[in-house]
C-alpha cells in the first residue's frame, strides 16, 4: 500500500449481545470478507469489556492468545494488541511469545504494548494497581528487556522494577518484530516513545491534538538526540462511512464508539470527506492507520473505504 499503511481493528467484545460462538463467527466472517483488502489486524489487551455500555459479562476475547490462533488461519495479514497492558505478562517471558509467534507466522507479529490503565481489571485479576508513573518505569524497562532478548545471546538486566540474569531467547525472531507504543501522555509516555519506540500509536484524537503531540514528541526526541522520523506514527481510529454524509452521521450516531462524542476525534462521512481527513492526518506525518469500523459485524464500510479511500494513498 506505499507508503501509507490501514490496518483492521478487530473487536475483542460484541456490542450486540451475540454469545461467545456467535462474536466468534463475527470476526472470522469478517476477517474472511476483508483479508485481502487491509494489510493488518488488530486486537485490544482486555480480560472483560473496557467499555461501560456493555455488561461485565460481555464474551471477551484474551488478546494474545487471539492474535496467536487469527494469524495462523488468516495468513495474509500481519497481526498486533493495541495495546498489550505491560503488567500482564513479565516482559521476558512476552519477547519469548513474541519471538515464538514471529517465527510461526514468517515474519507477521507487531508488538503493540503499553503501561495499562484499567484499574478495576487489575483488581478483579489480582494485578497490582500502582501509579501511572510507575507503570510507565514498568513498561520502560520491558521495552529493554524485550529488544535486548530479540537481539543478544544472554540478557542480564538489573532495573528498578525487574531484574532477569542470563535469560536466552532462542531462535531470534526475524525479523525483528516493530516495538510500538501507545500512548499519549506528555511528561512520561512521549518522553518512553521517543526513547525505545519504533511504532507509536496514539487514538481517536482530532488532527489539532495529534499535532499538539507529535509536537512535544519531537522535544522529547530532541532532548535524547533522537530523529523523530525515526519512530512510525500510526492513528487507532472509529471510522463510520458511508455512500452520503448523512448515512455516515446517522451510522456515527448510532454506534456506542462514538455516540455524542465530539466528531473530530475520529473519521466520519463520505468516502471524497473521509479522504480529506486521512490526508490531513498523513500531511502531520502519520504513516498508518488501525481502523475499527463502526458498521461491524457488517463489511459495508470497511469494503467502501477499501474501494474508495485506500486506492487515493497508492
């Protein structure tokens, strides 16, 4: 697709009070019909729904294991969390099931990862709750970790938060899976992206806030010495599209991601406006796009972007 990449994002719940076989037979007819026209698929890190219009109860997909079994039967896409919740897993033990995973699947694993924030899951899954600036430490030294497994023989690591001695990940994933971070906040996440991040995502944010970030971002890189083009800067985003603006309203309206909330946070209207929009994203420097559609379970706005919108960024 160029230089301009979209991704799928695909539900970890249904919003529709389908059964767990039922969501099930949702993604998969989804994935199926779509496979062809997206480059990338996409799951949230979440033990029960994070959304408060559904109940706790909800069918929830765990997302490792989801992208695990998805990539071995869609083999077209490459696949990610956005964002695994680093408090979950210990980080040596995650560049082992990403190393394992890159190699299954030749070469098609993106590790998505972030400092969580949903207190409640923690709590219900016996997870510590500390705060935000010590889950972000946490995270900034998995991120370490986990290259340095990817990419040495022996990792001893002496951190404030984890502690590995000799650890060995054999064999090295080729290639190297991209270490995106999601994230958005201004003192400690940015100043984590600019220092170990290859991929940094950010989601459902105005095209005014996403450059207010990409702004501080670069301060962060300058600070470090590091080229802010180094780093990939990819949006998450609702997108409810259809043939006429009021169809596209109407949908946008309609579907709990969006609701009453404030347009601009995401991409909303015909496919020449939606076309409009990608490319004010993409003139701030943003190099892929992970999109939740908000017609799901049905094709139709995904199939119409990817007929209408896609073939504009050739």
């Amino acid at each position: 697709m160029g230089s301009v990449g979209f991704g799928l994002r695909v539900p970890g719940f249904p919003v529709d009070g389908s059964s767990g076989s039922e969501f099930t037979r949702q993604v998969f007819d989804f994935l199926s019909e779509l496979e062809s026209y997206f480059d990338s698929a996409w799951v949230c890190d979440h033990f029960h729904p994070w959304a408060d219009f559904v109940p706790v109860t909800t069918p929830t997909i765990e997302g490792f294991t989801a992208i695990a079994y998805l990539s071995g039967v869609f083999k077209r896409l490459k696949f990610g969390n956005i964002v695994l919740c680093n408090s979950y897993r210990n980080p040596a033990l995650l560049a082992k099931m990403g190393a394992t995973l890159q190699l299954l699947t030749g070469g098609r694993f993106i590790l998505g990862i972030g400092a969580g924030w949903k207190k409640d899951e923690y709590i219900a899954y016996g997870y510590d709750f500390p705060p935000a600036a010590v889950r972000i430490g946490q995270l900034e030294e998995a991120v370490q970790i986990i290259r340095r497994m990817w990419t040495e023989t022996e990792v001893t690591f002496e951190g404030k938060y984890y502690k590995i001695r000799g650890a060995v990940c054999s064999p090295k994933p080729e290639p190297t899976p991209p270490i995106m971070i999601g994230g958005g906040g201004e003192k400690l996440t940015l100043r984590v992206v600019a220092k170990h991040a290859d991929w940094w995502n950010l989601p459902n944010v105005s095209v005014e806030v996403f450059k207010r970030k990409l702004e501080i971002l670069a301060k962060h890189c300058e600070e470090i010495g590091r080229r802010p083009e180094e780093i990939k800067k990819t949006l998450a985003s609702v997108v409810a599209i259809a043939e006429s603006r009021g169809e596209a309203l109407k949908l946008a309206r309609g579907t709990p991601f969006i609701g009453s909330r404030d347009l601009e946070n995401f991409i909303v209207g015909d496919p020449v406006t939606v076309v409009g929009k990608i490319k004010r994203y993409i003139d701030l420097g943003v190099e892929y796009f992970i999109l939740r559609f908000a017609d799901f379970p049905k094709t139709d706005g995904a199939k119409l972007f990817a007929e209408k919108v896609v073939p504009e960024f050739l």
